[in-house]
C-alpha cells in the first residue's frame, strides 16, 4: 500500500515538536554536565549561620537533566510518528498540548506578575529587568499560541481522519480526551512527588506546617493517591475517577485555607528561608505578592482539573461500561 503524504499542518506540527524536543534534550545534556561538573569540581566553603538546604543541589540538577532528556526524546519520537500518521502520536500531542497551553499561561502570568512587583535592583539599568521579564512572558504565550493551535488543529475530523480513516473519525470518541491528560499529569505529579519525598522538604497543609517523617508520609501518601488516581482511570476503573475528584477537592480546600487561614504566609516565608536560605533577595511585600499569586495559580489549577473531572464524569463512566478500542 502507497505511503500517504502528511498534510503540510502535520508535518509543521513535526518540525516544530522536533525542534523544541531538540533543544530539550540540549538543556538535559547541560544540567547532566553541570551536575558532572559539580561531582568533580572542589566543594565551596559553605557560609556561617547558613542553613544547608534540604535538596541536595545534584540531585536537583540530575532530576532536571532526566527530565529535560525524557522529554525530548518522547517529543522527536512522537513527531516521527506524527509523520507516520500513528494516531498514538495524535493523542501524545493532544495531552502535551493541554499541559503546555496550562504552564505556558502560568508561566506568562507570572513573568506579566513579576515585572511589577519584583524590585529593581541599584546596579541594573533602569527598566532591564522588566524587559526581560516581559520578554520572557512574550515566549511563554507564543507556547500557549502552539498549543492552541495544536488542540484545535488535531481535533479537527478531517485530521482525525488521516490517522484513523474517515469511519473512524465520525464515530463520538469514547474515552474523554480530558480524562486521558488529567490522569497522565496525575502520574507525573505523582512521580515527582515520590522524587521529592527522599529529602525532608516542609509543607503547608490547612495552616499547619509538617516537617521530617510527616512531610515525607504526607507526600508518600499524595504521591501514591496521583498515581493510583492516573493509572486507574486510564484502565477505565471508575473509583480512581471519585479518587482524582476527591484529591483534587482537597488542592482547592488546601489553597483557600492558605488565603484565609491568618498566618499562612508567614508559615509559608518560613518554608522558603528553610528552603532557600540567603538566596531569597525578595522584599517582603513582594514575597508575599508572589506567594498569594502562585497560591492563586494552585487554586485556578486543582479548581479546573476538578470541573473538567466532574462534567466528564458521565462520558467517563459511559466508556468505562464499553468494551476497550
């Protein structure tokens, strides 16, 4: 059977994943030698009174560098594809598109967020550093662009039907394409819990702050509820639906307690001089600006996931009763 020709949209589509997968697999090549250079490299002497942090700073950057690596390769892989038409590439650009069009409008919000209320230094140009937060907030919406274009463009019958025939493509799509990125970010969210659950890393749950064996338990056990909530729904089971409902219903409780609850932000400046030590340069009215904008950011987010969880509940169970594609 001849081989079809991609449409020119696909095959821009291609170029474009393959390029940033490149320059991700660059970036996880430069933290992999950083933290090289890092293990051969004399340790500085650490400052007096200067708490070490609960991260170690190489297992940060090899995290990173596995990070950035994975990526790409799973982007020039499914680009590939894409060119192949494999509809399996199609569902991977629609789940990356939903989690790229989610942090590059954060990522821009808070670049927008920062270049007015982040100080300006005495030894920097007037009006550099806002420059470069705007510039930086200028890329973060050309990613949104691409991934709107993507989830428009591949949610089109006339793609759809490229990569699985014209019938196909007519036919209502059973499993919710929501529920299908949903549970793929729960299983990274809880990857990366399970990462930051080998250091003692503080955290702020209802006003209360848990440090050492707590905190780790309390990750473990988030960790382990992302994961299960995830695989679970990809396998069609409809209690890990309730569960993602449920562990999503506790993010938006969590982040208005932290709105209302007086003292929170104080508990939370605390957790980032544990964290971060001297590093912190903030003023702390500033601090607290960014610590009620990502506090806003974390309720916008679990407050979403839950609504797409809750009107996709029916068509979520109604293909859970439907024998697997």
């Amino acid at each position: 059977m001849a081989s079809v020709k991609p449409p020119a949209g696909i095959t821009a589509s291609a170029v474009v994943a393959i390029l940033g997968s490149v320059v991700s697999i660059l970036l996880g090549l430069a933290f992999a030698f950083g933290a090289f250079a890092t293990r051969v490299a004399p340790a500085a002497p650490s400052l007096a009174n200067q708490p070490a942090p609960p991260i170690p700073p190489i297992v940060f950057v090899v995290f990173l560098a596995i990070f950035y690596f994975g990526f790409g390769v799973w982007g020039i892989a499914s680009a590939v594809s894409l060119l192949r038409l494999r509809n399996w590439a199609r569902l991977c650009f629609l789940v990356f598109s939903g989690l790229l069009a989610f942090f590059s409008l954060c990522f821009a919000a808070g670049w927008i967020f920062g270049a007015f209320v982040t100080p300006q230094p005495d030894n920097v140009p007037q009006g550099l550093l806002t420059g470069i937060f705007l510039v930086f907030a200028a890329i973060s919406l050309s990613c949104l662009g691409v991934a709107i274009w993507w989830l428009v463009y591949f949610n089109r019958s006339t793609i759809k039907a490229q990569f699985a025939g014209e019938v196909a493509a007519s036919r209502p799509r059973q499993f919710p394409l929501a529920v299908s990125i949903i549970a793929w970010m729960l299983i990274a969210g809880g990857v990366i819990v399970a990462v930051q659950m080998l250091v003692a890393y503080p955290l702020l749950i209802f006003g209360f702050v848990l440090r050492g064996w707590a905190a780790r338990l309390a990750m473990a056990l988030f960790g382990a509820v992302s994961v299960t909530a995830g695989i679970g729904m990809l396998k069609r089971r409809i209690d890990a639906h309730s569960l993602a409902v449920g562990y999503f219903g506790f993010g938006v409780l969590n982040a208005v307690s932290l709105l209302v609850i007086p003292g929170s932000f104080a508990r939370m400046q605390e957790i980032v001089r544990e964290t971060q030590g001297s590093q912190v340069m903030l003023t702390a009215s500033a601090t607290n600006s960014f610590m009620a904008f990502g506090t806003f950011v974390g309720f916008a987010f679990a407050s979403g996931m839950l609504v797409l969880l809750i009107k996709s509940r029916k068509p979520f169970i109604d293909a859970c009763q439907m024998p697997a594609d």
